[in-house]
C-alpha cells in the first residue's frame, strides 16, 4: 500500500495509515502531541513499523535528554519489526538511530537520501528541517526543501507546511522578500500553518518592522495561539517585537502571560523565556522573581549537559539570572568535559560555539567587559554552528552592544555593530536605546 503521497508504507491497514497521516499532520502543524494518535496506528497494525519509528524521531525533535531512552525504546520495537518492513521504512529507522546516537549531521543526511527516493516523503522532511535549524544550517533550510518542493502537486492538503518551511529557510538565508510572499501565501488559505506565520513574523524581525510584526502577529492569533505546542515561541516573537519598540513593560506581560514555569513543558519552550529574560536584562529592565519562576521545574543540573550546545546555553542564562553561580560553573563543567572526550554533533556545536559563548555570559555578568567582549566578537561569524535562528542569536550580538556600553567596553566596536544593525533594521527605538548607551550623538 502507499500512502496519499505514493509513499510505499508496510501497512494494509487504513485504520493504521490514517492515525499515522493524522500524527504527521500534527508534526507539522504542532497542534497536540502526536503520540495518542501513533498509538492508536500501533493498535490498529502491530506489526507496522513506521509508527514506532515516527514515535522516536518526534521524540528527538524535542531536544528532551529525558525523552531519549523512550525514543531508543521505540526504536528498538522498530527493531524487531524491520523483517517485513519496506526499504524506506527501515531507511527511517537507521536516520532515527544515528540521531539517537547525537549524530545530527549524519542523521540529516540519511534523511537527504530518503529524500532522494521520495521526495514526497514528508517525514523524512519534516524531521530534516528540524534538525537543520537545530544544527544552524540556513542553506539547507533552504536548499532541502526546494530539492523537493517541484514534486508536489498544488493541490495536495500537505503542502502549505512544506511553503512554510520553504519560507523559513528563505528567511534563514536572508532572502526576505521571498520569504515573505511565500509565508503570507503559506498563511493565507484554510490550513493552519503556524511554521509560515512564524517565517514572515522572522522576516519582520529581521527588518525591524516591529509595529507590523505585531499586528502580523496578533491577527494571526486563530492560526497559532490555541492548543499549539508552538504557541510559546510565537508569543516570545510577539514580545520580541515589544523590545524593539521599547515596551518592556509589554514584554514584561507577555512573559508573565505566556512564559515562564506555568506554560513550559519542554526546553524547548524554556529557552525562549530564558532569552527574553536577558534580553529584558541588557535593556534595564527589573525582571524581579521572574528567573526564579522559569527555573522551577527545568532540570538545570549538569546531569544532561552536552546533550545540545544551544539549551546549554539557554540554562546557563537561568543559573546565572537566578544568582545560582556555583551552579553555572558546574554546569559549564559539564558540557566542557563532555564536549573534550565526545564525537557527538554537540561536542563540536559546544567547542566552537557553546562553550565560549557560556563563557561570555558568566564575564558579562560579572561586568568584565574586556573578558565578554574577547569572547563575543568572534562569534558573530560562527554562533550559527550551534544552531536556533538569526532572531535568537541576535543575543549574542545584544550582549556585545551591552558589554561595549559597560565601563571598559569599546565604544567603536558599539557604534561600529549599531551601524550594521541601523542599515538591516532601520531606525527603531531600541537603536535609539544602544546609541544613548553607547554615548552615541543622536541621529536627527
Ligand atoms: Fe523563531
């Protein structure tokens, strides 16, 4: 049997196709976990083997070291299933395992050859995507989709999530007006695709558009803002907005509304607090008991460290916001040991980018300038290695405007990273709010 896409599946049972069709919609569109739904495939067909596998790379896609042994659980039931399973199937499995192992490269590229055979294969897409943000990679956010995107029929129920992602990678690879049409025609038709609103709300991010990313934002609330494991980040990209306007105040309410301890289940959706949390931090904002609210319930320990260079970096901003010192330190420990003796993607992600980066941090919270700035300046040119959005590593470089402002900052340097940001962004008023902290004359 094949699916709706003429995918080859090792199933003859509809019932089972159809709760596996049902769980990749909800992949795509982050309405509701998809596990009841993969469950009920598994209950349905036993003896199919996409299910178990689709279960393991789902879980993976959440970053969670705490969901690893279900995902290498699912993937050994997989296992004892393979005899009967088609090729691609099995294919799926073996990226799956490689991404278990913390082989995200090599996980992309099996799921690039699946691809090469299917390209209609919107699993193998899907999970792709995500780990070519994951691991910072625009060109192929880009480039995978559009290998594909000609093999899709117009008309096809899915392909709204394959324009959205189209958009995000153009956005990622600073191709903004493209993005932006193919985003807004994503968004526009009966589908719910809050992957295309969150490419254009980036595309406005990027331009400083902060008025229109808000309206864009806010109007599109049916499309994002109920039952969406999404939601978070896109509130998080409202507050953004905020930000760049100089509404701390507003930020300060979309955080207490949507972020922090009461609304994050994943890492995923903590980092966004953390991030806006410093943010607010570098613009002089009191975020009063707020760190202490987002640490509740997020294992900071240095347990599971290393296992992403990006939420590693995220918690440490939660240690150091919370005044936890000893225990940032040790969580740096952490990821530095298993960064020095491990042969995982986010050994090498840490190394270059992570570790220097946590660093940074701990010496501009501890007002040395000169340390952060020595630090931060030369990973503008690589922080992209570890993954996340231009929009999120934008703290790097918020960071270093804030360290260049501090007593033995370098003003050049701020007036020099103001003016780059001045001629993507235009004047807005946190330009102003860099320009008076840097002691910069104010433009008329
Ligand atoms: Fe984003």
């Amino acid at each position: 049997m094949n699916d709706s896409r003429d995918n080859p599946v090792g199933t003859a049972s509809q019932e089972a196709l159809q709760h596996a069709e049902t769980a990749l919609w909800r992949m795509c569109s982050f309405f509701d976990a998809p596990i009841a739904d993969l469950d009920a495939a598994i209950a349905a067909d036993p003896g199919w083997m996409l299910p178990h596998v689709m279960r393991a790379s789902f879980l993976l896609t959440l970053t969670e070291p705490s969901l690893l042994a279900d995902a290498r659980a699912a993937l050994e039931q997989a296992d004892l299933l393979a005899a009967n399973a088609p090729e691609r199937e099995r294919a799926h499995w073996a990226a799956a395992s490689r991404c278990a192992s913390g082989d995200w490269h090599g996980a992309c590229a099996a799921w690039e050859q699946i691809l090469l055979d299917h390209p209609r294969d919107l699993y193998a897409l899907q999970w792709a995507h995500l780990f070519d943000f994951y691991r910072g990679d625009a060109r192929n956010l880009r480039g995978r989709v559009a290998r594909v995107l000609p093999e899709w029929p117009a008309d096809d129920p899915l392909r709204p999530y394959l324009l959205g992602m189209h958009a995000f990678g153009l956005e990622e690879c600073g191709h903004y007006a493209q993005a932006e049409a193919v985003g807004r025609e994503a968004a526009s038709g009966d589908a719910k695709v809050p992957w295309a609103t969150h490419a254009v709300a980036h595309v406005m991010e990027m331009q400083g558009r902060y008025a229109e990313g808000q309206a864009w934002l806010r109007g599109q609330r049916p499309r994002w803002a109920e039952g969406n494991g999404f939601a978070g980040h896109l509130w998080w990209h409202l507050a953004l907005f905020h930000l760049e306007a100089m509404d701390l105040d507003g930020a300060l309410q979309l955080h207490d509304a949507h972020q922090g301890s009461a609304h994050a289940v994943l890492t995923l959706q903590r980092l966004d607090g953390a991030a806006l949390l410093w943010r607010l931090r570098l613009l002089g904002a009191d975020v009063g008991a707020r760190w202490a609210d987002l640490a509740q319930g997020w294992d900071l320990t240095p347990r599971d460290a290393g296992h992403s260079a990006f939420n590693d970096a995220h918690a440490l901003m939660a240690l150091v916001g919370t005044g936890d010192a000893a225990a940032a330190q040790a969580l740096l420990a952490a990821v530095q040991r298993r960064a020095e003796r491990g042969s995982e993607s986010n050994a090498a992600m840490a190394r270059e980018v992570g570790l220097p980066l946590m660093r940074a941090l701990l010496a501009f919270d501890a007002g040395d300038a000169a340390t952060a700035i020595a630090l931060l300046a030369p990973l503008r040119d690589t922080a992209h290695r570890f993954g996340g959005s231009h929009a999120q590593r934008d703290l790097i470089d918020l960071t270093l405007l804030a360290a260049c402002s501090l007593p033995g900052g370098q003003r050049a340097l701020g007036c020099a990273l103001l003016n780059e940001r001045v001629m993507a962004r235009g004047e807005t008023p946190q330009v102003d709010h860099w320009r008076r902290q840097l002691g910069l004359a104010a433009r008329a």
